[in-house]
C-alpha cells in the first residue's frame, strides 16, 4: 500500500472515477472503447491532476491489451526502439496490436515525435499520449492527425468534495482520527481543481495535526492557510492557461469591462508574468481596438511600456492597471486595423501596380525629362491647401481602404476628408 493519499485513493474502475463526464459519462467516447476493448490513437490534454494518467490505468487494466509504457520526461528513441521491439513481438505472437502509453508527450522533441510517427504508420503498436500542453503547440502535425485529442477539464469543487470525504470515511489511515471537516473554501481554492493537490493538502494538515497527538482534527480556512501561506497558481509563461488568460485580459478590454480586465491583469502578476510582455500587449490592443477612436491611447500604453521598462515590480502594478483602465473605458474602433488588412489583400490580388508618373519623385533631368513628377500638385500651393487628384494607380483608383467608425473622432475626420473633397 502506497504512504501517500492520493496514491492510496486513485481509482481502480470509471464507476469510481470522477469528472470528465463528456468522456466517461454511460454512453460516451472513452467508455465507450473501454467497454468495446477497442482503443484507436488519442491524446489526452488537461492539467495535472485532473486524471489522465489514472484514466489511462483503467484503460490497461480492462482492455486486455499488452500495455507498454514510457515517460516522455526520461525516454529518448533508444528507449522507444526497445519497447518498439517487445511491441512487435508481442504483435507477432498474439495477434493483437499492443498500447504504447507515453507520459508527457509533448516533451518528446520532433526527431523522436518524427520517429514515434514512422512507428505509427507501420501499425505496430496503438498509442495513447498524455500531455498538460496545448497539442497544436506542443505536437507535430502528422503525428496530431493520426490521433484522437481528448480535452479533460479542471475537477469541479462538488467532485473534490465528493473525494474529499470519500477519502475521509474509505482510507485506512485516515479513518485511525476523527476529521472534523468545519471550512472548505480555502481549500477547494488552493487546490484548484486538481484532485491530487486537494489529497496532498489533506493529508499534509492531517499528517502535521496528528504528530501533536490529537485524535481529533478540525480542519478550517485559517488552518489551511496557516500551512500554505500561499496560493500556488495554475499558470506557466509556456503553458496554455498563459495564452487563456491574456486572450481574456485583451478580451476584456475590447469589451469595455474594466473590472474584468483588471481580474486578469491580477491572475497573471500574481502567476509571474513578465510586466513588459502584459505592457506590449497594452500598445498593441490601443492600436488595434481603440485606434482612431481615441488616438491618446496608444500614447499612454507607449508611455506604460516605457514606464515599467524602468520602474520594474512591484511598482508596475498600478501602471499597467492605471492603463488597462483607461483603455477599458475608451470607445473602440478598428478601423485601421481593417484598412491595413483590406489593403494588404488587395496588394497581393493586383501585384505590383505601378507608381502614377506625377506621384514619383524626380531627382535629377533624366526623370524629368520621363515625366516623373509631371502635373503633381502640392496642396500647400492652393486655397485651404487642398486640392483635388488622384493618389492611387489607375487600375484601382477608386478603391477604399479606410473606413470610419461611428464614433466622434472618426465621424470628425470623415466630415474634414468630405469638407476638403467639396473644394476644388
């Protein structure tokens, strides 16, 4: 018997398996394999915790397949080439195509996710890969297409609770005290939809508890946070929580919601991102979402970046929050955004028009003398300076690239271009 909880408590069979209802709910993908003992390639990706691997045990124990597994942590493709080796003999003598079970998948570089594919395609062994990581990121694309990917997602807190008591009235240690269980929000919030966090934090304040000799034990909120100080949040510069949450946090901002805005700018400094990558993303989202609509914006998310760039953390904080405010709360347009991208479109449909003659430059007599230059008209030299020609090439000269939103800035500049195209 396993010293550690969550190992004593791991699951032997789906009935005993909880969440991921989407996959092992009756009628389902996953069960439905199980129950059928035919397993095609796939992928599980979610995070630790969540029961990928104990969902791949049940797998093993109930297919009646042979089983090889790797860890993809400690492994390279000499460790691959033998337990390739046992897998072909294994296919030869019983007919049947073994399980290869690789841990951590994505850490496999692509020479041994390349040559994990040649293996795939001689159909000698079928496999299924666990991975915290986004696949698309993480794997390469041939070896994505031959499998299924399988999303499992965060344990929701009434599953925890669920375990948590199970724990409490099945295990054999604990079941020596009397575990009083007063306050759970401190603890489902540290252990974060992660089942195994939630057992280790369990055990860790019943295993400290205990050593004073109490046969009683109330856990509470102040407790919990007494052993943990801290809170350990799910989040990785490299993982795909990174890429969630700064999609919500520019999300947000689009959307005029200050507060959530200023949630996910919270959830990524406390998860240790970089204060100049969230700035960069600042200058990027005044451009691309307030534009035109309030040009001041993207003068203050420059002045952010430049700011934090010196000041550094943990000062930072409430430049990037004074900006995602601001930002927040300005009117939107992506007007420019759209007349660079229908510009850029149309560039590459009708290639490299030529440059009208009277809009090239004209340096010395030779150009001249080819009409570079001719019939130009510089605006300063007429009334209001303005005055009325034709800037594109010919072939599309009455193309239109920019077009104003309906907000006061941009309607201000459609009138000045209207009120200019009205003089001659």
């Amino acid at each position: 018997m396993s010293k550690y909880l969550a190992e004593r408590m791991r699951p032997k069979s789906l009935d005993d398996f909880l969440g991921q209802k989407h996959l092992v709910g009756e009628g389902n993908v996953l069960r439905k394999m199980i129950e059928m003992r035919h397993i095609y390639p796939f992928i599980l990706w979610g995070p630790s915790g969540v029961g990928k691997t104990t969902l791949v045990q049940i797998i093993s124990k109930h297919v009646n397949i042979p089983f090889l597994t790797l860890s993809a942590v400690d492994s390279g493709i000499n460790d691959i080439k033998k337990v390739v080796s046992s897998a072909n003999n294994l296919h030869l003598f019983n007919n049947v195509r073994p399980i290869l079970f690789i841990d951590e998948i994505h850490r496999y570089n692509k020479i041994q996710q390349n040559f994990l594919l040649t293996i795939l395609e001689k159909e000698i062994i079928t496999l299924i890969g666990t991975t915290t990581e986004n696949p698309s990121f993480e794997i390469i694309n041939p070896l994505l297409s031959r499998c299924h990917v399988y999303v499992l997602d965060n344990l929701s807190d009434k599953d925890l609770l669920i375990l948590m008591y199970k724990a409490l009235k099945e295990d054999i240690q604990l079941q020596n005290y009397i575990i009083k269980v007063k306050e759970t929000t401190t603890l489902l919030r540290f252990a974060d939809g992660d089942a195994r966090k939630l057992l280790n934090i369990l055990e860790l304040v019943i295993e400290t508890e205990k050593n004073g000799k109490e046969k009683v034990i109330t856990i509470t909120d102040s407790m919990i946070r007494n052993y943990l100080q801290k809170s350990f949040t799910a989040y990785s510069k490299k993982s795909q929580v990174h890429y969630d949450i700064i999609s919500a946090f520019i999300k947000s901002i689009r959307g005029s919601d200050p507060d959530a805005a200023i949630y996910w700018l919270a959830r990524m400094l406390i998860g240790g991102e970089d204060p100049k990558f969230i700035a960069r993303r600042l200058v990027i989202s005044a451009s691309e979402d307030i534009g035109l609509s309030n040009p001041n914006a993207l003068l203050l998310a420059n002045a952010c970046f430049d700011s934090v760039s010196k000041v550094g953390m943990p000062e930072s904080r409430i430049i990037l929050a004074e900006t995602t405010i601001y930002l927040a709360t300005c009117p939107k347009s992506n007007s420019a955004y759209e007349a660079i991208e229908t510009a850029l479109k149309e560039v590459a449909c009708s290639g490299n028009i030529s440059v009208p003659l009277h809009l090239r430059n004209a340096p010395n007599q030779l150009m001249k003398d080819l009409d570079y230059g001719k019939n130009y008209k510089c605006c300063h030299h007429y009334k209001n300076d303005h005055i009325q020609q034709i800037f594109l090439p010919q072939k599309i000269k009455n193309k239109k690239f920019w077009v104003s939103k309906k907000n006061l800035q941009e309607l201000k500049m459609q009138k000045y271009i209207d009120l200019k195209n009205q003089i001659i």
